[in-house]
C-alpha cells in the first residue's frame, strides 16, 4: 500500500490528509496513555517506519500520557458513570495550547469520543477508523465483509460498523465466547504485562474468515501490541489498525514511511 494513500482522506477539521499551512515546523499531538502500553509501542512504531538516516529526520511529537483516563469501555457498556470524553478533550486543548500540527489518538475504543474532541479543538485530528477502513478497502478492492477483533467497548459502540457500512461493508464480530477470547488477550495479558496468546487470535480471525470476512481488523491497540510482539503484522488476514494510524502520522507529518 503507498505511504500517500494511506493518509489520504484521514484528517478531520481540514483537507484530507493535511496540516495547517505553514505549520511545518510544528510537532504532532498523542492523546496517549489509553492504554500507555499500546502508546508506547506506537511511539516505537512511528520512529521505526519513519525513513531517517538521523534523529533529525524523525517526526516531532507531544504526548499526553494521560493514564488515569476513565476506562473507556466500561463507560461505553453503561457499567461506569465516569465519562472520558471530557478528559480527551480536555487533553486536546492542552495539546492545542502547546502548539501541535495535527492530533492523533492511537486508541480505537477512545474514538468513540471523537466528537468531543473535535468540538474542542480546530486542530486537525488524524483518525485511527477512517485510516484502517481506507486501508483494509485498498486491500482488497470491492471488499463486502469485514471481521473486527476489539475490546467489547469498540464492538458495542459500532465505530467501525458506522465507517465501513458507509462505504457498503459488512462487519462480523466474534460471537461471545470468541469475544471472551479477545477479552482475555487485551486486558488479562496485554495490559496486565503478561505474554499475549497469537494462537488464539489466529483460531478467532480464522472463524471470522469462515463467515466471509476477507480482512480481519485488529482494531484495538493492545492486540497492535501482540501483533509486533508476534509478527502478525504481515499475516492474512490481519490488518493492524495502529500499523495504519502510524503511516498516517507519518506521511501526514511529511515524511516518508520505512
């Protein structure tokens, strides 16, 4: 896939996959720390896809490490009062004050708050949906169906439905005991900083598969997490959503993608 085509159409606020003019110079805004593992590995990942032969060519960024957001999907699911869309928008106008090109938020279930966040802000934000449904639409041209492994939160807040059904996709999602697989590889492994479990990834996208989804989304940063530690970045049928949201950030930042 090219680096340009991956970041078109990808920014809200503005022109597609653009920056305020003049604003060369300026760093990119991380809303991070949800969760602070899966931001770090981003971080990592942009610096790795980023084609430099010296620190001088790597992307500027701020980040937020904002850990203590409310849990996302517990608000989602009605099992929390605590709203975090507040907090996110009240870290985008932070990141704003401080002077950044273009937001990004390498979070799926976080932008089912997105509204608020641009709300807040005139700053472009660079979304990690818009980029991961041009990319699994470019991969497989007229594609119909679609599976998604995410957190129940993702799922239940139809972010992706919403994007894909737009261009005429399907989303399937795991049934519930497949969902309780997922579950356990996000929360019981990777963000407890205990070893994640790819077989059983493998076993839930291959099931997925077997229902039609020609592309299977990793559209919850902690399973992006597994995916690097696992070399399932490469692998059919996946499609790992911060792999997306990094070439994004980078070409959108006007470098060019490793």
């Amino acid at each position: 896939m090219s680096a340009d085509a991956t970041a078109a159409g990808t920014t809200a606020g503005r022109g597609p996959g653009t920056a305020p003019a003049g604003d060369g110079d300026l760093p990119v805004g991380v809303l991070g720390g949800v969760g602070p593992l899966a931001t770090a590995y981003f971080l990592q990942r942009v610096v790795e896809r980023t084609d430099a032969s010296r620190d001088q060519d790597h992307v500027d960024m701020v980040v937020l490490n904002h850990a203590t957001i409310p849990d996302r999907t517990d608000f989602v699911l009605g099992t929390s009062s605590a709203d975090p869309g507040p907090v996110l928008a009240r870290d985008a106008r932070r990141l704003e004050a401080f002077g950044v090109r273009f937001l990004v938020m390498p979070c799926n279930t976080a932008h089912y708050f997105t509204q608020q966040v641009l709300d807040a802000v005139s700053t472009p934000f660079v979304s990690i949906i818009d980029v991961t449904v041009a990319a699994a639409r470019e991969r497989v041209p007229g594609l119909a169906r679609v599976g998604l492994l995410a957190t129940a939160g993702t799922v239940a807040s139809r972010v992706y439905d919403d994007a894909f059904g737009a261009a005429g996709v399907d989303v399937v999602v795991p049934d519930e005991d497949d969902q309780t697989i997922v579950n356990t590889v996000i929360y019981d492994q990777v963000k407890a900083g205990r070893p994640a479990d790819p077989d059983a990834l493998r076993a839930v996208a291959g099931r997925l598969v077997e229902r039609g989804a020609s592309v299977v989304v990793l559209g919850c940063t902690e399973l992006s997490v597994a995916a690097v530690d696992h070399d399932l970045l490469d692998e059919d049928p996946f499609l790992d959503s911060m792999d997306e949201l990094v070439r994004a950030t980078v070409t959108t930042a006007g470098h060019r993608v490793r």
